[in-house]
C-alpha cells in the first residue's frame, strides 16, 4: 500500500491538470451575509422585531447580500476575506 500524500489536482474542463494543484489556481470566495437591525430598549434588551427589507431600502440596504473575493490562489483569496473581516470587526469596535 502506498502511503505517500495524494496531490491534489485541478481539474480543468472536466480534465485533471497534472502540472497545476488545485491550491495555486485562481479561487473565489462567496461571502452572504444577513443584517438584523433592531431597536435597544433603555435597559439594554433587543426589540423582538427586526427592521425589515423595506425599511432598509430608504437607506440603500437589505437584509440579505453577498459579495465575491477573488485571489490569484486559494492562499490569496482567503487571506483578502480574513483581512477584510478583520477589518469590518476592528470598525464596529470603535
């Protein structure tokens, strides 16, 4: 039994690639995310209810979206959405 790790191939075309692995190709990340935004009472609890798709709209926003992240690798691309995450989590702290 041979124990040495497979590579991971592209496939191009429905066609395995030999001379590429899968990693070093181009990649795309599909971000979707869901925005919840509600009233805060004075005591600091949450309003059950969450401003719908039509109140959003006034201010050019809806409940739900996505965006893409491209990288010349799958190392490039994860690399662009974790700063980018990063940096929408050090913005909502300030």
């Amino acid at each position: 039994m041979n124990n040495k790790k497979k590579r991971d191939r592209a496939v191009i075309d429905g066609e395995p690639n030999p001379d590429m692995e899968r990693r070093e190709m181009p990649h795309i990340a599909i971000v979707t995310l869901k925005l919840d935004v509600r009233a805060i009472f004075p005591n600091g609890l949450f309003d059950k209810y969450v401003m719908g798709d039509e109140a959003l709209r006034k201010y050019g926003l809806a409940q739900k979206g996505q965006f893409v992240m491209r990288g010349y690798s799958e190392g490039d691309c994860l690399q662009k959405v974790q700063k980018l995450l990063e940096d929408i989590n050090g913005k909502a702290r300030e």
